[in-house]
C-alpha cells in the first residue's frame, strides 16, 4: 500500500501536471488586437466625401466599420445568379477614394482593379478610417484592418454575392493590409495580395509614425506577427524585376505551416505585374465553383500572362 507521505507526493505531482496542461496559450498578435489601443495616430487635415462615381460603374456607399460609417464604391447590384466579390485595397498611403477607381490607366501600372469588374464580379472598393470623411484618425496598418474586415461583412449581405466565393486582394500598402484582414476574417475564400512588406517600418520614410513605432506598437502592426494564424488560402504576388522581393522569405518562415503560397513573376515590376495578373485571377475566380478548392495561380500561368503583355 502507498505510504501517506507518497500519496501526498503523488497528489502533489498530480496537482503539478494539470497545471502546467491547462495553462493558457502566450498572447498571440490576433487576441491582443482585441484590447490594444494604439497611441499612435495621425488626424486628417481635413474631411472631404469621396468624389460621386460614374453611376454605370460604381455605386458610393458607406458600410458599419468600428468607429462608424465608411464610404465606399461597389459596382451595381445585378439581378441574376449571385456572384463571386472581391473586396480590393489599393496602394499609396491615403486609404481613401478617388478617381483611380475609373480613370483610365496604363498596362504598366493599373491599380484600378477593373479587371475583377470588368469579368463580372462584384468589386467593393472600400475607404479607412481617417480617410474621405470616414470618423477616425489613421492609424497606418492597425485599425484599417479592422475596416477591411467590416467590409468584407458588409460585401457579403450584397443580395447578388455568393458569401462561399468572397475574396481580398490588394497591392503595395493595401496588399500588406489585405493580408492580415485574410487572417481576421473568416468569411473568405481566398486572398491574392500583390507586393506587401513583411515590416511595415519599411514605410518610414513616407509615414514618420512608423518609424516611431517600438514593441507592441510595431509589431501589432507587422504582418509577420499575424501568418502563421492563417487559415484561408493566401498568395503573394509580386513582379521579381523590382518590388518588395525581400518581404517572401520572414512571411515563409512566419507562417509556418499556415497556408501562404509564393508567386515571383519574371518580366514584371512591382506595378507591371497587375494588369496582366488580375486580368487571369479575375477569368479564374468567375470560373471557380464555391465547393472547389481555392484559385491559386501556377508560375506557368502567370509568366505566360506576362509575356503576352510584350507581344
């Protein structure tokens, strides 16, 4: 028989284990999103609407965001089958809405996203806090996310969108917030961000904030900090002639086993790269069926999208 101060010991050891099994999880980037509040913050100079859209293209809305209505523009509501909706962020450091949306473009640098509207789908375009006349300040690659993922929300009570085939997308700065809405939203499809950084200090020398930013104000900004909690198909685009190359190899290795894919695309630039590339994305993703698997762009697919720009 065991002895009482044995059974005190293994009681004791017993005690120990189930501690040490139940104690929580460390704190991850997505959790301490929920309570953390940044200080670092820039006021717009001022609060202008977004100019009114030609009405066969774009209808401008506004969408619930967290700290209230947003503007945005989404292409008319269509009758017929529902569709496919790609919730698109584009670049620059002003998140807010302007003639880009229409204005012709050029092949060598279209950040239009037409070629999603002009396929067929439905296209929302939505505009960040601090920008247009949405409430806010801008927080630069926090709060923003948060908008995006209203977005995608509101995209998805569309009567004329198909809430199995929702996806984001974006370029440069909006491909980098893209990205970490992919991580937050769980209505996606899938997500195709073009050329994001995988450090957003990166961007200091256009937004002083951000050179400003240290621990937890840094790094809850960083997309590093958020792949590895992926759980849609995501894919990184980006023209290997010139753009942010450097950003594949931290987000491989953050992402560990998440499910982020890589696409260098020879021949092309960090801009070049879009008209050829959304044009095939687009042709894709109104083919794909709701119950197959998430579109992802071969390389062959995507050199041969490229090529045929210079024939």
């Amino acid at each position: 028989m065991m002895s009482f101060h044995r059974q005190i010991l293994a009681g004791l050891l017993a005690c120990l284990f189930l501690a040490a099994c139940s104690k929580p999880a460390p704190p991850t980037s997505v959790n301490l999103r929920k309570t953390f509040r940044t200080q670092l913050k820039v006021e717009p100079s001022q609060r202008i609407p977004a100019p009114t859209p030609p009405n066969e293209l774009f209808e401008r809305v506004r969408y619930p965001a967290p700290l209230g209505s947003n503007a945005a523009y989404v292409t008319p509501v269509r009758e017929g089958a529902k569709r496919p909706a790609v919730v698109w962020i584009h670049g620059g450091m002003d998140f807010g809405l302007d003639g880009f949306a229409w204005a012709p473009s050029p092949r060598s640098n279209d950040q239009s996203a037409r070629a999603f509207r002009e396929a067929g789908l439905v296209l929302m375009l939505p505009s960040l806090r601090g920008s247009d006349d949405n409430p806010g300040a801008r927080e630069y690659f926090l709060g923003e996310v948060d908008d995006v993922v209203a977005a995608i929300d509101f995209v998805a009570q569309r009567p004329d969108v198909d809430p199995a085939r929702i996806y984001v997308a974006g370029h440069s700065t909006g491909g980098t917030v893209a990205l970490m809405a992919a991580v937050l939203s769980p209505r996606l499809k899938g997500a195709y961000v073009f050329g994001p950084v995988h450090d957003v200090s990166e961007y200091a020398a256009y937004v002083p904030l951000l050179g400003q930013a240290r621990g937890p104000e840094l790094w809850m900004r960083n997309p590093v900090s958020y792949v590895e909690h992926l759980r849609v198909p995501t894919q990184v685009i980006e023209g290997s002639d010139h753009g942010n190359m450097d950003a594949f190899e931290p987000l491989r290795v953050a992402a560990k086993g998440a499910p982020l894919s890589f696409l260098a695309v020879p021949g092309a630039t960090h801009f070049s790269v879009l008209a050829p590339v959304t044009e095939l994305l687009a042709k894709r993703l109104v083919e794909a069926k709701a119950d197959a698997p998430t579109v992802m762009l071969t390389d062959a697919e995507a050199r041969q999208a490229v090529a045929a720009e210079s024939e």
